[in-house]
C-alpha cells in the first residue's frame, strides 16, 4: 500500500507539470485565436487550445511516467508501448475534450449568471481544471493496467 500511496504521489507531481504545460499552451492558443478571430470564436478556439496543451503535455507526461512513475513492463516492446501510451491518450484526449465542450458550451454559453461571473480565461480554467481532474484519474487506472510492470514492486 505504501508502494502505491509513493506511486499516485509522483503520479500527481507529474501530473500536475503537465496540467501546466497543457494549460497554458492551450491558455495561449486560446487568446491568440480569440485575437485574430474575435470572442464569437471562443468554443472553438478553446476546443483547439485545448487539444494543442493537451497533445504536447501527452508527449511530456510520456517521459516523465516512464522515468519516475510506473515500472515498465519488460517483456514488451517500446513501439507498442509507446502506441498502447497514445491510444490511451487518445482516448483521454477525447473525455478531455467532451468535458470541456460540455462546460463552455452549452453550460457557459447558455448560462447568463455563469458568463456574468465568470471571463473567458476563467471559464477556460474552470473547464480545464475538471476536465483534468477526471482524466488525470482515467490515466492513473488505465496506464496501471495497460502499462505497468505487474509481477515486480513500482520501481523508484
């Protein structure tokens, strides 16, 4: 138990680098986009923003998983690992952008009070914050299941 508690532990520190990387490349898009294309373009340009973060803090959150994280299974082959890591991702990529289609959308886009309260940038960060949140757990499970070493204790 104090092997996983150590584990979720470095899960979480990694997690959260990459939450920052993806969050202010997608922060960036999103303000760029909204520059050139004006606020009636912001679900659009959140949705692109946070894809971009997402897709480079993937590449990122590979690295460092595999280096402080999970042990890596030794009988399999780099290339599939590294193919079942970006399905997975893919698949976290789709929840991600579900979450946060549902929440500008039609949460933010149809909730006179919410748009009162909050700014764009705050949506956004609102949006993105739960949407990490559930997959970021989605990860932990799967990469656990999918990716790790079973029969040896997590290294490091």
């Amino acid at each position: 138990m104090k092997k996983l508690v150590e584990q979720i532990m470095k899960f979480g520190v990694v997690g959260v680098v990459c939450f920052l990387i993806d969050y202010l490349i997608g922060l960036i898009t999103l303000h760029l986009l909204m520059a050139i294309a004006g606020e009636s373009f912001f679900e659009t340009a959140s949705m692109i923003g946070s894809a971009l973060g997402f897709t480079i803090s993937v590449i990122v959150n590979y690295i460092l998983s595999f280096k402080f994280v999970f042990a890596r299974k030794e009988n399999m082959n780099r290339k599939a690992e590294f193919v079942i890591f970006i399905v997975l991702s893919v698949i976290g990529l789709g929840l991600n952008q579900l979450i946060i289609w549902v929440c500008i959308g039609p949460v933010y886009s149809n909730v006179a009070w919410l748009r009162a309260l909050l700014n764009y940038s705050l949506a956004y960060t609102g949006a993105k914050v739960i949407a990490t949140a559930i997959v970021m757990v989605y990860n932990f499970i799967t990469r656990k299941l999918f990716l790790e070493q079973k029969d040896t204790e997590t290294s490091k």
